[in-house]
C-alpha cells in the first residue's frame, strides 16, 4: 500500500506547464530523493503535495495519501499536514511564530502532552542546541539555530511522511550532520518516509533509498538509489551526477607573489543592550586576535561554525565594518577596515553569498555593474564601457545581459553576474562569502571552475568564506579554521582536511557528509 501517490500530476501557472504528468509512489518506510537542476518543479512539486499551490495555480491528475485523496479544503490540510505529515521547507526557520516562545512552538506539535519539558530538552540537545533555547522567542536566537529549531518542529509530531526541501540548507557542517541524523534516527525507529529535495547530491543519496530525477517538469527516470545513481540511463541524470561530483582543482594558477593583505590582531565587540542599570551586559566578541596574510595570488579558504566570526571578519577586510581593535594593512597602506582610504576601494571587491538582493529589481544589470566604476571616474566612458562588456562575458554571459532587470535572471546567473561587478574595478582581491550556498548542483560546480579560471586570467588574490569543505577544496591554496572569534589551525587543504590536529577541524571532518559511494558507468 502507498503512503503516497501521484498520479499524472500536471501544474499550470500563468498559461506555462510548471509540471507534465507526474508520477510516482511511497510506500510506508520508503525514502524518496528528488533530483534535478533549478527550474525543473521539485519545490513546486513539494508543495502540491502539501496543497500549498499559489492560488491561481492549475493542478490536474490526482494525489492520494494513506489510499485517500489529498484533502482539498485548507481546515482539513492544515489537519492532516504538522500531524502526519511533517514539513521542513528551504524558509521554514523564518516562518517560525514570532510571538510565541520556542519551547511552546515544538510543545505544541508534540502528539504526547506528556513530560513535555524534557522532550523538548531533548529534540533540542540531539540538534546540539542549548535547552534554554526554549524560553526564547524566534527573534532571539541565530537564523541556523531557527532552521535547526523548525527542524525540531517538524520531527516532534512524529508524521508518517516527512516533505523536505532543501532540510540543512544555512547550516554549518556540524549542524548539517546533526539534523540528517536526527531525521535518520526518525526514518529508522519511527519507519518515517522521507519525500526530499536538495542541492547536495550527497544529502539526497543520505536520506534516500529511491531517486526520481525531474526536467522541466517531467520525471526523465526513476529507480532504487544504486541503479540511478550508479548506471543512470537518461543523458540528463548523467549530467546532473557529473555536475555534482566536484572537480579536483584545475590547472590554471595564478604564481602566489609578496603579502598583499596583512590582518594583525584584528578584534570586533559589539555592545549588547544592558538588562538594566544594574546589570550591565559584557560586549559580545565576534573576533578576538585574529592574525593572518594573503599573498597576491594566493586563495585562502576560512571555514568554521555558524557564529565563529567568518562574516565579520570578511566585511571588515572589504571595508565595510571597523574592526575595534588591532589593523589592516594592504599595500602598505594601514587602516581599520570601514575607514580604507578611497584609493584602495577599488583595489578590493567583495562577493555575497545572495546575490539576489545585492541587486536593485528598478535597475538594470548594467546599472548595478556600473556602480563600482564611480571608483574610475578617470577611465573615459568607451573604456569603462568596454570593461563591463569584459567582465560580464568573462563571466559566461552576454553583454545584453546588461540592459535586462535582475528579475530575468536566475538566481545562479545573478551570483554569475555579482562576481563580473565585482571584476569590474580590476581588483587586486575579492572577498567571497559562501559562493555557491545556494545555487543547484549543476551550477555549483561552473561557479567553482569559473572562479579558478578567474583567478588566474585577471590575477586575483580571493578570500573565500564556506562551510563546505568540498568547496575549499578545490578554491584554496591555504585553509584558515575559526572558532569563536579566533584562529584555531591553518595549514594546505590536504593537511587540515585529511590529516586535521584541532578537536574543531576534527568535528568539521568528521561531519562531512560520505561521498555518494557509486561511480557512475557512463
């Protein structure tokens, strides 16, 4: 018996088919991983399953769960989904209730009312979360630690099928392994059925037992895990897999020169609003001695836990916050970060890990490329011209790109076009934060390529912040590990990640998840 059926399910929106005929089972205690690059109806799928549609959307075909159709009046869904279906979806963490504490929010998925107290310090302790968590409203606790908490929500009615998009997307490495076991642990002792979506091939291959590979809305091909994911018949799932299995680093390298950069004894502490006059808060240390250089031409990874500094850190070496104690030098000019003299603005260029709102909707591409070139008022307007169409085809996209709105673009060719704003200016470093963290499996591994190839045509020095050690593996020279503000271990990449000496470079290791297991027969 099917716990779950689809039945030639197809979905319209705006007169465009979204989803053409879509069909597939799950039975009680199966594990589904749906595949396929962005666009291609996974999420949409998800919530055509939890009847979460827009409004004006079209659904035709038929869904069934436990052998009844899919409920189609919101009292009824708003039943059967929380209880016996959980839902974990990419933005859960920001839909938790904001007026109601944590412990009262996961108390009230709980089926059992019993002991609450101490199953909720529990939920919260196996994700590694402090139990005090609970007296907490959303807005007082980190946005990994909401994510890890809606997780938590998700779990505690203990539902029959678990809907997950994207379940560890904004978690550390640690915080991944955690919540893929504490599903796994449901899978097995509950005999929960997971229906799950992910950029990460490597997640989907963890939590699934079948694969269903989606493209432009059509399943291409479907099987048991080993048969797709090791002898895959249609030429899309081969490419999907080939993408996702990142490259070793390329040839091309950039000769690593003198220090560039010299970070010494860099600090950051942001004052925290007293509780009263009489119980004055300690400042909250977001750095605290952090020393270290980059070479022109060298590519130096941070990595570390949500909350070890990495972000600050790398806005203060952009210049866009001040450090608040110790100094930066770069080409031998000193400063604080936020106060770097106008002369090297340009000289240093910063990537975000969402381009999305980095671009203003009202202005075209080439309007926010152009931006940057205010630090160039000097070059004549046919050189800059010049330059931007330079950069954007540098980037793999053509130079009409920049007279279209960013609405146009996907969210990879706008991190695609985030790093040609970036060129623009012909920096000497770029600063980049989680480059890839969320783009699909195929676009991960151009943009990784594509920023060695960068580095090595324009001459650059890159300081790349990231969990995934995948990632760090093939951008960077030398590996940087931070914990609470500090520096734990440096060292090559093969040093740290095959061969790690601190305890929190050993836990980030050991969280990675296992390589899929199977080489493709192509």
């Amino acid at each position: 018996m099917a716990l779950l059926k689809l039945d030639n399910v197809s979905v319209m929106l705006g007169g465009e088919t979204l989803l053409d005929g879509v069909s597939f089972s799950i039975g009680k205690g199966q594990r589904v991983g749906l595949i396929g690059a962005a666009g291609s109806g996974k999420s949409l799928l998800l919530r055509a399953v939890l009847g979460l549609l827009p409004r004006d959307a079209t659904m035709t075909g038929n869904i069934t769960f436990d052998d009844k159709p899919l409920p189609t009046s919101d009292t009824e869904l708003a039943a059967l989904r929380g209880r016996r279906i959980g839902i974990l979806l990419a933005d859960a963490g920001e839909t938790l209730d904001p007026l109601t504490t944590i412990g009262a929010q996961i108390a009230a998925a709980l089926p059992d009312k019993s002991d609450v107290a101490n199953k909720i310090e529990t939920l919260l302790g196996e994700l590694g979360l402090d139990a005090k968590l609970a007296s907490r409203y959303p807005a007082r606790v980190t946005a990994p630690e909401r994510r890890l908490i809606a997780g938590a929500i998700a779990l505690a009615g203990q539902p029959d099928l678990l809907v997950a998009d994207d379940p560890v997307a904004g978690l550390d490495l640690i915080g991944q392994r955690r919540m893929l076991d504490l599903i796994q642990r449901h899978v097995s002792e509950r005999n929960m059925s997971p229906l799950v979506v992910s950029h990460d091939l490597k997640t989907v291959a963890m939590l699934s037992t079948k694969i269903v590979v989606l493209r432009g809305g059509k399943v291409v091909e479907a099987g048991e895990k080993a048969d797709v994911f090791g002898h895959p018949k249609h030429e899309f799932t081969r490419a999907v897999l080939s993408a996702g299995r990142h490259r070793a680093r390329t040839l091309m390298r950039t000769p690593i020169g003198d220090v560039l950069l010299d970070v010494r004894d860099v600090s950051r502490r942001y004052r925290q609003p007293d509780r009263s006059i009489f119980e004055p808060r300690p400042p909250l240390v977001a750095l605290d001695g952090v020393s270290f250089t980059v070479r022109a031409g060298e590519s130096v990874g941070i990595v570390g836990p949500s909350g070890s500094g990495k972000s600050t850190l790398a806005r203060i070496v952009a210049g866009l916050e001040r450090a608040t104690g110790g100094q930066i030098e770069f080409e031998n000019v000193m400063h604080f970060g936020s106060d770097m003299p106008r002369i090297l603005r340009r000289d240093i260029s910063i990537v975000f890990r969402d381009p999305v709102p980095t671009f203003n909707a009202r202005h075209t591409v080439g309007e926010a490329i152009a931006e940057p070139l205010q630090l160039e008022m000097q070059k004549s307007l046919d050189e800059l011209g010049g330059r931007m169409v330079e950069v954007v085809n540098a980037v793999g996209m053509h130079a009409d790109a920049l007279v279209r709105l960013p609405g146009e673009f996907s969210t990879a060719e706008l991190q695609r076009l985030s790093i040609a704003r970036a060129l623009v200016t012909r920096p000497r470093l770029i600063v980049v934060d989680e480059p890839v963290a969320g783009l699909d499996v195929g676009a991960r591994g151009e943009v990784l390529v594509m920023l060695n190839r960068l580095r090595a045509d324009f001459g650059l020095s890159f300081l790349v912040i990231g969990h995934d050690l995948d990632l760090i593996r093939i951008v960077a020279d030398r590996v940087i590990v931070m914990e609470k503000g500090k520096i734990v271990e440096t060292g090559t990449p093969a040093q740290l990640l095959d061969r790690p000496q601190h305890p929190l470079t050993q836990q980030l290791v050991a969280a990675q998840l296992p390589e899929i297991g199977i080489v493709p027969v192509f």
